[in-house]
C-alpha cells in the first residue's frame, strides 16, 4: 500500500509538471503573436469618437496592467502565473470586463453535462453490445445492431447531426432543435427546467452517442473474439462455471482494461468541448465559446480554454495511471 | 459392432467409468466452397475401468489432444464429432456426453469430471485472485456452506503441500511449478470420479515434474479416481499410467498395460517410441524414424504408418487394419502382426 501512495505521488508530481508545460507553452505561443491587444481595445472603443490623448494614455495604462502586459516577456510570465494559481485569467477581450473565469464557468456545465451523459452512454452501450456480439457470435440480433452501429460510424458527424435534426425538428417535431433551454426559461431550478435542459440535450447527445457507439463496439467485440479463447475461458467452460459468470468475471473482466483507458482519454477530451456540436445544435457551451474568442481575438479567453483543456487531459492520464495497478494486477505500480 | 470397446474392457466386474466407442471427429473447414476434412479423431475406441490410469501417447500433432476434448466435450467448431459416443458412468448412473441437455453436462463438470489443460500457465484468471476461481469452479458444486467450503479448500492445498495464502495471489505471482500445482488443486478439489491431465508436465523441470507427478499419483491412490493421462513422454508413462494406448496420425495402434507395452511392443510404431527411450550405460546412437507423420487432411490409405514403416506390406495401403487382441489386454492394429486377413 505504501508502495502505491509512493506511486500516485510520482504520477501526481508528473501531473503538475505536464500541466505547467502545457500552459508555459499556450503562454509563449500565443504572446508571441504580433498582435497589441491593448492598440486592438483602445482601436475598438475610440472608433467611436474622439477622445483626447490624456485620457487615451490613461486607458493604455490601466488595459497594460489588466491584460497584465507590463514589463519584459518573463515578467509577464511572472504575473501570468501568480493570476492562474489564484484562478484568475484576466478580464475577457472581448467582453470586457468580464473575468475570462467567470465566462468560462458559465458555459462549462453545458458542455461538461452534456458531453459526460453522451460520452457514457456510448461507452456502456458500445461496450455492452461489443461484449455481447464478440462472446455470443452467432446472435442475429446482435449481428445486425453491431453492424447498424458500425455503419453509421464512418457517417461525418455533422452530416448525422443534420440528419436527426430534420427527422426530429421538422419531419416529426417532438424534439427542440436549438439552445439548451428554452429562450424565456426561469433559470431557478425546478423539475420544469431540469425536464427543459434533458428535451433539449436529447438531439445533441443522440448524435454523439449513435457515432461515438461504434467505435467502442468495434473495440470490445474484437477484445472479447481474442479473449474467448484464451486457455482461462475454456478452462473455466469446463469447470462448468456459468456462462454469464464467465462472461462478466473472465471475459470482460480482462477486455475492459484497455476499454477504460480509452474512456479516461476522452473524458479528459471532454473540455475541448465539441465544437460542431454545440455550433449544429447552438449549444451553450465552451466550444461555441471557443469559436467566438477565436474569432474576436479574445486571446486571453482563449488561453483559460487552452488550459482548461489541458488540466483536463492531464488530470484524466493520470486517473488511468493510478487506476491500471488497480484494474490488472501484473501492471506494476512503480 | 457397437459393443466391441465394452469387449475389451477390463475383466473387473465393476462397469467402466469411460467407453469411448468408435469416436470420429474432424476439423471441417471451408474454402472457397470445398469442404476440407482433417481427422484428427479416426475411429478410435478404448475404455477406462474405475480408479485406473489411462495414458495416450504419441507424437505432437497426432491427435491427442483432439481426442481428448472430444472425450470431454469441449470442442469448438470447426472440430465436431462425426460418429461414435463418448459415455461415461459416474456412480451408477450414464452420461453420454454428445446426448445431453447442455445444463445436466455443466453440473458434472468438477463434480464428477474435471481436467487439467495443456499449458496450464494461462488457465488462471489474470486479473483475479485465485481464490475466486476455486469459489467459481468449486463453491456450487460441493453444496457447502462458505465456512465450511474454505476451510476444505485449505484442509486439500496443504494436503497437497502448497501454502493455502496461494488463494489471495494472483497466477502471475507464482512459479510455474506452484502455478501447475495449484491448478491441480483446483481440478481435484471436489473429488471428481474422473480426471483428464493433457501435458500436464511439459512446461516443468524435471525435479518440479517428479514432484507433479508424485502428487498425482498420490490424489489417484486418495480418491480412487480414474485418470486419462496425455502426454508425449514415454517416460512419464512408464511411470504414471497403468495402461497406454499409442496414437498414430488420429488412429490408436496399439494398446497394453504399461509393463507389456514397453517389453514387448508389437506395433513398429511402437516399438520404435519404445527404443528411442534413452537407457543408463547404453551410449549407440537412437535410430531415428525416417519420414514424418503425415498430414491429417490427406492421411495415407489403408495403414496410415505404411509409408515410414519398414514391415509394409501390399496390403496395409489398401487396407485398414483394425484392433485386434492378441491377449485380453493388449490390442494392436497391425497386418504384419495379426497376418494380412483384415
């Protein structure tokens, strides 16, 4: 047990160092463009009128210090840290002066509920149905859903995307095509709103799990075709140990190592956010955000972004690496 | 025809606990259309009597182990059986193994028939302790309480000298030699009437082997079980089996007790597995038998050993020799042998 808290420390460790890297790296990167934030605001707001140059060089003094742009590269750099670690990116470019942290925490729960529910529900039914059509290869009715699933997997997502959106928004409109609330909802919580945001989640979360599916199916039913016939399962038939035993502590019991790192990683992928997603279904979330800071120049919304997603990968690698130890013993923790 | 393997049964009074009677079973592939057969199990018939050691010899890829998944039924397409019936008797009452409801042949499993697989390095759950896999195995077929159960597991790992703390390992923790030990275990703890070992010492050195094999004997002598013991060496068969039956290309050759077969072979086969055993003090050099064996999907006709055999006559590639007894416990199936009317 000791040996393990001495391992999770060393990844833990690993974890802070990754992290740091990424988000140096998203500094420098995007500080290095020719681009003067500070001329780009002071361009935006004189547009419209004049004003006398006093006042201007006030307001170039006051946006230096807020962007935390005064001094050389590193003292930036110094600033810039001692900001994060308190959570504090700096006010939005774009929608001054709104903290870039507050922005983003707004629109997180969106993408983070939305992608979390999706990403699960193809994991489970992906997996199930792979364990089940690799363990019982000769169900019809397993042979077509696999191949249902599989086939829409090559389809582009957005092409899917449109195409449930006409089938449930126009052809047969049950479901909102747009949002994820209504437009005039009462944002208090109350069964109607939670009732509201799940119709609304519906479409979106359908599109990813059918083409998400797919591609865990394909994994599982091959793990699984290569596990039935390794000596501990036909062991185990002929011990006379029942087959739904057999398929839950022996089959997929082995198959699911690789299953779960697989999930870890695109959980950890979760706060790229999707950006089709939410643009098809305008979607609230941090990907719409990510397209409209990117397109306003907003950098320093797009650096919290940036380092929010790289917190997120990093934290999930090393959720996988503590788990493994756990999940297969001859994974050593060292 | 159908009662010729009871006819060479044992002259014990007792019924046999296995009769395998003219058991075929092939490997059918297709392709593109044509059906390939390779006869891996070709007509082959032999009983095993009550408490009595039962080796198959014979050379890799001769079939051994095909026979003896089909004996217990534990073959998987494309191997299926083509004729004949496995039967066996677990007291008084018959089980044919290819005549049975799925479920009735899953309850005799460990009970009263268990086996110990080939390669036993990987017949362990990786990921699971192995105290799991005897509560799987074990647990529902000895109808005892968990207390009570535990406690007889641990009372028959120690019995067979390994530390009962090997149930909260895992199988990649332990040796080979504990690893096979334990599986063992695994195979006799519920006192099966019937155990199949195939290779069960290959993997092992010869001081751990010694020690595999002394366990067996010993678990044979404590619970009287039949076992059907399959291995290449000739040696181990010297020493652990009451009775070998050779295997030549699907087909069995030759049948005897032990003292009988290694003294006085009368197979040419036989004969020479039995001379190439090496002998203290003798140094010339072991004549090798010249060919291979043959190919299972396009065997020889008639005989299927005449090509590599130095007494072949005219007619063993026309013709199939049967099993004949030259006494009530030695069989042998060979025209130069019982003369050359089939």
């Amino acid at each position: 047990m000791a040996a393990y808290m001495i391992f999770v420390a060393r990844r833990f460790g690993q974890l802070l160092l990754v992290v740091f890297l990424g988000i140096s790296a998203t500094f420098f990167i995007s500080h290095m463009t020719p681009v003067d934030p500070v001329a780009e605001s002071i361009t935006a707001i004189t547009n419209f009128g004049k004003s006398d140059p006093e006042a201007i060089d006030l307001m170039r003094k006051t946006l230096t210090e807020l962007y935390g742009l005064q001094g050389n590269l590193f003292e930036q750099y110094v600033t810039f840290w001692s900001r994060l670690i308190r959570g504090d990116f700096g006010p939005s470019l774009s929608a001054f002066p709104t903290p870039v942290s507050q922005i983003i925490f707004r629109a997180l729960p969106w993408t983070v509920g939305l992608m979390i529910s999706a990403t699960l529900i193809s994991f489970l039914l992906g997996n199930t149905l792979g364990a089940l059509a690799g363990y019982y290869r000769k169900s019809r009715i397993l042979k077509i859903l696999s191949l249902g699933l599989i086939g829409l997997q090559p389809i582009p997502y957005y092409v899917l995307a449109f195409i449930l959106l006409i089938l449930f928004g126009f052809v047969w409109p049950v479901l909102p095509i747009t949002g994820g609330y209504e437009m005039n909802a009462d944002l208090t919580l109350s069964f109607t709103l939670v009732l509201d945001i799940v119709r609304h989640s519906i479409l979106p979360a359908m599109a990813l799990v059918l083409v998400g599916a797919g591609s865990w199916l394909t994994g599982m039913r091959a793990l699984t075709s290569n596990i039935v016939t390794e000596d501990y399962v036909t062991f185990a038939e002929l011990g006379g140990v029942g087959s739904t035993r057999i398929l839950r502590s022996y089959v997929v019991r082995n198959a699911i190592v690789p299953q779960l790192t697989g999930l870890a990683m695109s959980l950890g992928a979760i706060f790229n956010g999707t950006v089709i997603t939410e643009i098809v279904f305008g979607y609230p979330g941090i990907g719409t955000l990510l397209i409209n800071a990117v397109h306003a120049g907003d950098y320093s919304l797009v650096l919290g972004l940036a380092s929010l997603s790289i917190i997120g990968v990093a934290i999930a690698v090393f959720l996988i690496d503590i788990l493994s130890p756990l999940l297969d013993p001859r994974i050593k923790a060292e | 025809m159908q009662t010729e393997a009871l006819l060479h049964a044992p002259e014990a009074a007792t019924q046999p606990t296995l009769v395998v009677d003219r058991l075929k079973a092939y490997y059918t592939t297709k392709a593109f259309g044509i059906d390939r057969d390779i006869r891996a199990v070709d007509d082959i018939s032999l009983t095993v009597a009550k408490g009595e050691i039962y080796g198959v010899a014979g050379e890799s890829s001769s079939g051994k182990t095909s026979l003896i998944k089909t004996i217990v039924g534990a073959i998987r397409p494309p191997l299926h059986v083509v004729d004949g019936t496995v039967r066996f008797n677990f007291s008084g009452q018959s089980y044919d193994i290819y005549d049975m409801k799925p479920d009735k042949l899953q309850a005799i499993r460990w009970r009263h028939l268990s086996y110990i697989m080939q390669g036993s390095m990987n017949v362990l759950n990786p990921v699971r302790r192995i105290k799991h896999s005897f509560y799987d195995f074990a647990f529902a077929h000895m109808g005892l309480d968990r207390a009570t159960f535990w406690d007889k597991v641990r009372d028959h790992l120690r019995r067979l000298d390994l530390d009962p703390g090997v149930l909260d390992s895992y199988p990649h923790q332990l040796s080979g030699g504990m690893r096979q030990r334990t599986t063992i275990a695994l195979a006799t703890v519920c006192t099966p009437e019937f155990i199949v070992a195939d290779e069960p010492t290959t993997a092992l050195d010869v001081i751990v082997q010694r020690d595999v094999l002394a366990m067996l004997r010993d678990i044979q002598r404590d619970l009287g079980s039949s076992f059907l013991f399959v291995t290449h060496d000739m040696s181990v068969h010297a020493t652990v089996s009451d009775r070998v039956g050779i295997v030549y290309a699907g087909r069995l050759v030759e049948e005897a007790d032990t003292p009988t077969l290694f003294r006085g072979a009368r197979h040419p086969y036989t004969q020479h597995l039995v001379a190439s055993l090496p002998k203290i003090g003798d140094t010339t050099r072991r004549a090798s038998l010249p060919g291979r064996p043959p190919s299972l999907a396009d065997p020889p006709s008639g005989c299927r050993f005449h090509p590599r055999c130095p007494l072949a006559m005219d007619i063993c590639s026309r013709e199939v020799p049967t099993m004949t007894n030259l006494t009530p416990r030695h069989r042998v199936a060979c025209f130069a042998v019982t003369g050359a009317t089939p």
